[in-house]
C-alpha cells in the first residue's frame, strides 16, 4: 500500500465497453474506513 501503482483501463474501457463501478475516491474513503474497522485504526 506504500507504492504508487498505476493501471491503465483504456483498452476494457474501449474493447468491452468496461466502466469502473466505484470512483477511486470512494473507493479509496472504503478501504481506509475498512482498514481502520479491522485494524483498529493503526
């Protein structure tokens, strides 16, 4: 999780018609709100 990491969706987006179900900031608020609930915040 300390790494930047970076993919590109563009051909799933283009070839199958592929959009994200979850924007990333939401989807980033989720993991940080599941991390915290089972890691107890650390």
């Amino acid at each position: 999780m300390t790494t930047s990491h970076w993919f590109d969706i563009s051909a799933a987006k283009r070839e199958l018609g592929w959009r994200p179900r979850v924007k990333i900031e939401d989807g980033m608020a989720r993991v940080s709100h599941w991390i915290r609930a089972t890691q107890g915040g650390a």
